[in-house]
C-alpha cells in the first residue's frame, strides 16, 4: 500500500508521525496540569484524555488535508487539548502555556473563543451550543457578504465546520438547528461525529446511527460515514469476509466496546461466538492475536486517508455530515473502558506511552527537528492557514434620540416598532447595521412595519422565493424575501434564536463587520433561552434580547405567558445591560444607548423586557426646555429619573416598568391623605445595582461608561421609608433600600398568574395603586 494518498500528495508516514505527536501533546498538557502541577487545594484539575485521543486522527486529517484559512473549526468541549497541540505544533502557541491547563492566565478548559491564547474559532465549553453555533456564523457571514460585500451571499467564503461527539447529538437545541429550513441550503457546512459509542457515564445503548443519520438526510443533509478502516476493509475482501463484517455491525455498542478490553483467544472466541461458522472460523485463524486486536480497532475515524478524502469529496451545495467511528482513548492504556472518560494516565502508564512514541517524559514539548519531513508538514500547513488580520472597527455613531415627541396612548411595544422605523429615517446608516431575528413572533413583537421596509433576508439571493400575497390587499405584512433583507424569521425554536444572536453579534470581531442584531422572544421564554445567549455572550457576541410581552401585567394571557424572575435574570446577567422601560421616550432613549454598545470593541449586550399595557404617554411629563430633557435622558439611560420630586416627601416609591402607572396613582391617592410621596421611576435595576457596588469600591462588570454613581443620589436624595414595586419578583429590586438604609417595602410577583382582567391581576399579586399605598401608610406611620 502507498505511503502517498492520492488526493492530496501527502506522506502518509509523515503525517502519521504528525498525529503520534499530536495525541502524545494532548495527553501531556491534562498530564502535565494533574501530575505535575497539580492543585494545592486538592482538587482535581482534570482534563480529558480519552475525549482527545478519539479526536486526534479526526483533527490531524482536516488540518494537515483540506482545511484553508477561511474555514472555521468549532471543537467539541473535551478535545481542546489536542487544539492546542495542533496551535503549538503550527506555532500559534507558545510552549510556556503547554502545562498551564485549567489555570488562572492558562489554557481554558474547554475551548474559548475570548479566553484562550491561541486560535479558537467558537467557544464550546457547552454541550451542542458549539456545534449549531457554525450553522449560526455560517449565516451571519452569508448576511455579511450579501450586504457588505458585494453581494456575495450565495457563494460563501470557506466552510464551517463543527467537530462533536456523538452524545452531544442528544441535545435537543442540536436538531431544533439542524432542522431549521433555511440550514438546508447553507452548502458550507461540515459536521464531523466523532462516534466512540460513549457518553461520560456509559457506553452508548443501541445503534443509533441509523436513527441519527435518517434525521440529517430528512433535514436535506449530506450523509457520509467513515465506519473501517484499511485492515478490516482487507479483511472483509477475503473468504468469509462478509461473516466478519455482518458479526461487527450487529454487536452492540457495549460488546465492542467490551471486545476492545480483550485480547489473544479470548477475543478470537468472542468473535466466533457460540455457533461458530466455519469460514468465519478459516478467516479468523488467518491473523495473529496482535493483527485482530488491531483490525478490531481499525475504525475508519482513524484512518487518516480516507478521512482526508471524504472531508474534500463533500457536496459543496449542500451541508454534510461525516459520521466518523473512532475509538474513545484510542492509542492510550485507557482504550475502550466504559469509564475512561475522565481517567488520568498514572505517571507510569504517561511513561510507557512516551516510549511507544517515540517521545520523551523529560522533553515532553519538544519540537520536530528542524529540516525533518514532519517540521516541513508543519511549516507548510501554518503558512497555508495563516489568516489576515481582522479589520478593527469603530463604535458606531448612534444619535441619542430619533423620533417626535411620544404622544396619546402607547405601550413600550409599540414603541419599539416605531423607534426603529425613525432610526431608518434619521440615520439610515446605523439603521443599516441593524438585524432584526424572530422565531415566528415577528407581527406580534410589533416587528412588522420594519419587517415591510426592510424585507426578509434569504440566503438563496438568486432566486428568492415568490410572494405570493403581494397583491392581496387584506395581507399587512408584505413578506418579501432577498439578500439583501434585514430581517432572520426562524422558525419556533428560541434556542435558534439566541444562538443566531450570538453568531450575528460576533461578526464585528470575526470579519470585522459591524451589525446591531435585535432579537425580539416573548419575555417568559427568555428563561428558555438563556444558557445559550448567555454563551453566545460568552464567546463574545454582542446583541440585544427584546422580552416582549411580559409579567402579569398580560392578564387575559393566563399564568403561562406571565413572566416573574426575568427581570432579576437582566440584573444578574454578565455582559448585558437591562432595562425595563416605562415610557416610549424611555424605551427610545434607552434602546438607542444600548445600540451604541453594540458590535465594537468593549461592547456589549442589552436585555430588555417591555410590555404591551398601553400607557398615556403624558404620564411621562418629558421636560420640554432642551437642557432639562437632556438631563432627563441622561438619568433614563443611567438606570432611572424623578419623576414627582415634592419639596419634603415623607416616602419614596420606585417603580419600574409596567407599574408606574400604579405608582403615579397611589402617590397621588397619598397626596390626598396627607402624606407626600416621591416617585422615582426605575429604567434599569441592573445599572442602579452596579452603581451601589461601585460606591462601594466593588467591581461593576462591563464597560466603566454605563455606571453612574451620582445617579443614586439623584434618585434617593432624602432619608425616607422605600417602596419599590415591578411586574416581576420583588427581590430584583430589593437592594434599593441599602443606598440610603432606610425601611423598605418590596412588592412584586411571587406566584403564578392566571387569566383576570389587569385590575384583578395586579390585585391578586398586591402590585396595584391601593397595594402601593397601604405599604406606604404602613412605612410612614
């Protein structure tokens, strides 16, 4: 057999000596971070050396044959060492980092895209977000070129490619993405299984590629599978070579993987079995113990050819998936155990390897020499895969107010559709950047004039599919679709949305294009949807989350589209700002502010939670004198504002959102009585929060520029009793009392709604006028 595979004029021997290195590397750096640094608490540091071990042939394959520097690789979480194995062989990586895994300034411990110092495509330290986050990215780069680039979105620039584990495609979120419509059509992508028939705890039960790959193929997915390599391919031409590979298919997972733990008669007659055939029996006899044990484990995820082969043989038209069988812990003493998955080689068996390697305990990170066919592999593969500097951007220029005067009666919905049809009027160019992504909730998030203007984006630019409805004149939203539309519909799936979020949030650093991608959810499946934006945020996309509607205050709606602890999640949120306006001039101000954090760097994102109660918007009482209105949004964006500020007030009541209203009453109602109240209207919880902590000498999180301190003076200037009250669950709030350290009442939602009118539902949950009031009266007197 040729040491030279055909389709890419590489040396197999070599790139055979490349991979040995590659998995001693791995195995070294989670050796090296619990043998030999180990932890002074006693904790074990971990890593996973079975995990890499499967994925070395995989990854040595697509580096060293068709990968180019366009393309984007998402690892799965527990192969990162062999990442950096491959960093610091193509010398993207510097060797002091080598035994700095899982510690503080070192290597992640799984992949991170922000946190890593070497080259790392996607964060994937959560299991299937990594993976359908290429689906997302492949997209956003579609959106890119189409808008920015010339129009280029029907021919993308390179592949997206995820490497996963075959247990992760028992995530759900992986075929809610999978089986979106619009990912049958996105030709760049390559997904790799790596198929070791084990989870962390077990071996996989059952077959479950026939299952796995017919939901692919359903979605419009290119299947491919890579199941044996060259020995057992040899083995299977031979007389009674059909009988070998019909008892291999049909064992299950656990007697392989049980066979993987045998050797010599033992395996020979686990094989035969108990009515032995008698060509099967001939064939047998024919290989030596060591060659069986070997064919049994020559799965075609190690086959290095093949593997290069089947990467740069798929249909570029289409997304392709390559299930690739692989052995867990291949080439280490671990192989095959059900419980390898966190099993640390002993210093003796690390030894042991070194010497099968040709490698050394002592100078575990030596390099090929210099001139050797491996270092020349090398230098090639780093120069072919070398990749332009991303273009820096600047902050976008982003006006702080674009719309008239908000009059009548309006809610923050509404008031959202309406800001960013003026943005498109007053600063068409920032309005250009902006990216609206739905999951079917587009009209009722009061999307649809914007969705009018600006059309539906697709990625088949050449030939869009018809309107249909265009001419019919009871149809309101015209649903056009073109390349250059600025509206994502997905489908139900907020998952998909908030993993597009990220994706579209992260092209400003990827590909240096700056994009503003609001994603508008209903606020009670935002908790749904949170682990992966929280991700997405993680791995550095920057995007606004729209809630919308929210809280009881969605009284008919019933207890199941009534959110409670939202808000407190917006407080809680790292790298996101959240607001919760009351007032169309609020939710203006404020979504305009939070744009401009958008896609730069030192951005970030923005949350915010509106509602569909319509309010008089001269509640608002806006200053009309230019410098006093200014003032006034000043205080809106920096977390809150006096709204009724009298002389002397005996109590303070801070309302947010939804409940100012309420608040306005029951001050006025206290007014009546005697007793003088201050109303302070809280825009963002989340910022206020920051601010006390910042009074305080404690860090704040995100950019310094958001935090205020003055603006607690501002908003609690006298040492009175507190009322605070919010759609929502009373302790987001809670802190308030602690500015000043005075008595404090919290109201808010702390059970479950149900269908009412508005008045029963704040009624039930003591959030009305009269709630507001008696808590007052009980604090002053």
């Amino acid at each position: 057999m040729s040491s030279v595979a055909t389709d890419t004029g590489l040396d197999i021997d070599v790139l055979r000596s490349v991979e040995r290195r590659v998995l001693w590397l791995a195995t070294s750096i989670v050796h090296h971070a619990n043998h030999v640094r180990g932890d002074a608490s006693g904790l074990k540091v971990g890593g996973h050396q079975a995990s890499s071990a499967s994925m070395v042939s995989l990854m040595t394959a697509l580096w060293f044959g068709s990968l180019t520097s366009e393309d984007r690789v998402s690892v799965k979480p527990h192969a990162s060492p062999v990442l950096h194995a491959l960093n610091y062989l193509l010398g993207d990586l510097d060797a002091s980092y080598l035994p700095r895994l899982r510690e503080l300034g070192g290597l992640q411990s799984y992949p991170s895209r922000t946190k890593d110092p070497d080259t790392v495509d996607f964060s994937t330290g959560s299991v299937g977000i990594g993976a359908t986050a290429t689906i997302w990215a492949a997209l956003a780069r579609r959106y890119c070129d189409a808008h920015f680039g010339g129009g280029r979105s029907t021919s993308p620039r390179g592949r997206m490619i995820a490497l996963v584990g075959d247990a992760e495609l028992d995530e759900g979120a992986v075929w809610e993405a999978v089986h979106d419509p619009q990912v049958a059509q996105l030709g760049e992508l390559l997904w790799v299984v790596d198929l070791n028939r084990q989870s962390l705890d077990r071996v996989i039960p059952g077959i479950a590629y026939d299952r796995m790959s017919g939901m692919f193929a359903a979605a419009g997915w290119e299947v491919l599978t890579c199941k044996y390599g060259p020995l057992l391919r040899s083995l299977f031409e031979a007389d009674g070579g059909e009988l070998l590979r019909a008892r291999i298919d049909g064992m299950p997972n656990a007697e392989y993987q049980r066979m993987l733990r045998t050797s010599g008669d033992e395996l020979r007659a686990r094989l035969v079995g108990e009515r032995p055939d008698p060509a099967f029996t001939r064939l047998l006899s024919t290989v030596d113990a060591a060659g069986l044990a070997a064919a049994l484990r020559d799965l075609g995820g190690h086959d290095l050819g093949g593997l290069m082969d089947t990467f740069a043989g798929a249909d570029p038209t289409r997304p392709t998936v390559v299930f690739a069988y692989t052995v867990k812990g291949r080439g280490l003493p671990v192989e095959g155990h059900p419980a390898n998955h966190s099993a640390l080689l002993k210093p003796d068996q690390y030894a042991d390897l070194a010497a099968t390697l040709g490698t050394s305990v002592d100078d575990p990170w030596r390099l090929f020499e210099p001139g050797s066919p491996e270092a020349g592999l090398l230098a090639a593969a780093a120069s072919r895969l070398k990749r332009p500097e991303v273009r820096a951007v600047s902050p976008l220029s982003v006006p702080t107010e674009v719309s008239p005067a908000h009059k009548g009666t309006s809610s923050s919905q509404a008031a959202f559709g309406r800001v960013l049809m003026d943005l498109r009027r007053k600063a068409p160019e920032v309005a250009g950047r902006v990216v609206t992504i739905s999951p079917d909730v587009a009209s009722s998030t009061n999307l649809a004039a914007w969705l009018n203007k600006v059309g539906v984006f697709t990625v088949d630019g050449e030939q869009p599919p018809k309107n249909w409805f265009s001419d019919d004149p009871e149809t309101r939203i015209h649903w056009d679709e073109a390349a250059v539309g600025q509206h994502v519909e997905l489908g139900i799936a907020e998952v998909n949305l908030v993993g597009a979020l990220g994706e579209f949030g992260a092209t400003w650093s990827r590909w240096g294009e700056s994009l503003i991608p609001i994603g508008t959810i209903y606020d009670p499946f935002v908790n749904r949807a949170l682990e992966p934006w929280t991700f997405g945020i993680y791995a550095g996309g920057q995007s606004i989350l729209l809630g919308t509607p929210s809280g009881v205050t969605l009284a008919p709606e019933g207890g199941a589209h009534q959110s409670i602890t939202t808000p407190s999640v917006g407080l809680e949120h790292p790298g996101v700002i959240a607001y919760e306006p009351a007032f169309a001039a609020d939710l203006e101000w404020t979504l305009l502010h939070a744009m401009s954090f958008v896609g730069r760097p030192g951005g970030c994102s923005a949350y915010f939670r509106l509602s569909t109660r319509p309010v008089d918007q001269s509640l608002a009482a806006v200053p009309t004198s230019p410098e006093e209105r200014e003032q006034r949004r000043r205080h809106a964006v920096a977390g809150g504002y006096r709204l009724v500020s009298p002389a002397a007030p005996d109590v303070v009541i801070a309302a947010m959102g939804a409940m100012v209203p309420e608040a306005l009453a029951a001050a006025s109602a206290l007014a009546s009585e005697g007793v003088s109240a201050a109303v302070v209207v809280v825009t963002s919880a989340d910022l206020l929060f920051r601010a006390t902590r910042s009074r305080s000498g404690l860090p704040t999180g995100g950019p310094a520029s958001l935090v205020d301190e003055s603006i607690l003076d501002v908003l609690f200037a006298e040492d009175v009793p507190l009322v605070t009250v919010l759609d929502g669950h009373p302790h987001t709030l809670a802190f308030l009392g602690t500015v000043r350290g005075v008595p404090t009442t919290t109201l808010g939602v702390t059970d479950f709604g149900q269908s009412s009118s508005l008045g029963d539902a704040h009624r039930l949950h003591g959030i009305d006028a009269a709630a507001i009031r008696a808590a007052a009266h009980d604090l002053v007197d």
